[in-house]
C-alpha cells in the first residue's frame, strides 16, 4: 500500500503502481539490483524519481515489492493446486503441481518469465536480506509439499525436504535455460514434454529408497 496521499500528491495510485512494478521487474531481471538505477525505472514507468521513491521509497524497498508481487502469485497458485489434489494424491501429482506455476510463467514470456530470471539472482545470492525475503515468501508453501509428501512416502520428512532442495535447484536450472536443452539433446525442445520428463524424474528421485 502506498503511503497516505499528502496536500499535492498524486491520487491515482493504483494506476502509476504496476507500470512502475512492470518496468522495475524487466530492468532488475535484466541488469540485477546493484546494475539497476532508480533513474532508469523511473524513465521506463513513465514517472519522475520522486514519485517512485513516494510510492516504493529506496530502491531495495522497490525490489522487495516487485519479488513479493509475483512470488506471491506464484505460492498462492502452489498452494490451490495442491489443495485441488487432496490428501492422497501420487507423488509425481503432487511434483506437477509444484512445477507447473512456474513453468506457465517460463510459457507465458514477458514480464512472467523477466521474474523468473530475477529469481535465479535472488536464489543464487547468499545475501541475509534476500534469504529471508524467499523464506518468507515460499518456505510455507515449499512446507506443505513437504507433508504432502511425507503422507505418501514411506522417508523420513527430514530427507524429503532434503530432496525438495535439490527439486529446485534442478527446475530452476532447466527453466533458466530451455536452449541448452536443445544443444545438449540436438533437437528442439518441446516445452510441455520437457515437463512431463522433468516431472517423472524428480519424482522418480524424491521417492527413491533410503
């Protein structure tokens, strides 16, 4: 929520917010946090730097809300479709379900898959502030895949959300780059097939004996 409109300011707030989140969104994804300038977002929304720091303040406040903006999407649509399975749902049911969101966003181009890049550098990063912006955002929903699990699988829930670490690291290296695939494989990559095996083998992997 922006900040309560004084004598002079603005009043269409809900209007100027997203363009600015738009554009900080492709230039952070593009250029990361510290080879992104206020100046240039400000110039790519369309709005002058006092009206974007009125609006978002520093520029680590600005990137903290365009981070909580799509991830909370993205756990919120985690967490739907995980309901949608109810609670004896097979393992790889569940792992569709974590993956797809992200993957959709990967399909949908623009500034979906411009989040997807930004969160490979928040991922990639051992900054305190950035660990605990993704805690906040996704440890819940990453949690409740993890009893999902456990209710199925005959592990300990310790080695599961051991497992569910390397799920990710594994998506996230493949939905960051799609075209490697095509090199490594010497054939264009059919998107939704590429899911379906990704799916089939992280499963394969979480559900692996001890």
């Amino acid at each position: 929520m922006p900040p309560r409109r004084g004598r002079g300011r603005p009043t269409q707030a809900h209007d100027l917010q997203d363009p600015i989140l738009d554009a900080a969104e492709l230039a952070f994804a593009r250029s990361g946090f510290d080879g992104t300038g206020l100046r240039e977002i400000a110039a790519a929304a369309g709005v002058s730097q006092a009206l974007l720091r009125y609006y978002f303040g520093a520029k680590q406040d600005l990137f903290d809300a365009v981070f909580r903006r799509r991830g909370r999407q993205l756990a919120s649509r985690r967490l739907a479709l995980l309901a949608d399975l109810g609670p004896d749902a097979p393992v790889q049911g569940i792992i569709a379900a974590y993956l797809r969101p992200q993957w959709d966003m990967k399909i949908a181009g623009g500034n979906k898959a411009a989040f997807l890049a930004l969160q490979a550098r928040v991922h990639a990063s051992t900054d305190a502030h950035l660990l605990a912006l993704r805690a906040d955002i996704y440890d819940a929903p990453l949690g409740a895949y993890v009893d999902a699990l456990a209710r199925v699988l005959p592990l300990p829930r310790a080695l599961i959300a051991r497992r569910m670490g390397f799920l990710v690291g594994s998506y996230l290296f493949v939905l960051n780059d799609l075209a490697r695939l095509d090199m490594v494989s010497g054939r264009p990559t059919d998107a939704a097939k590429v899911l379906s095996d990704l799916t089939v083998f992280l499963s394969a992997g979480l559900s692996a004996p001890v």
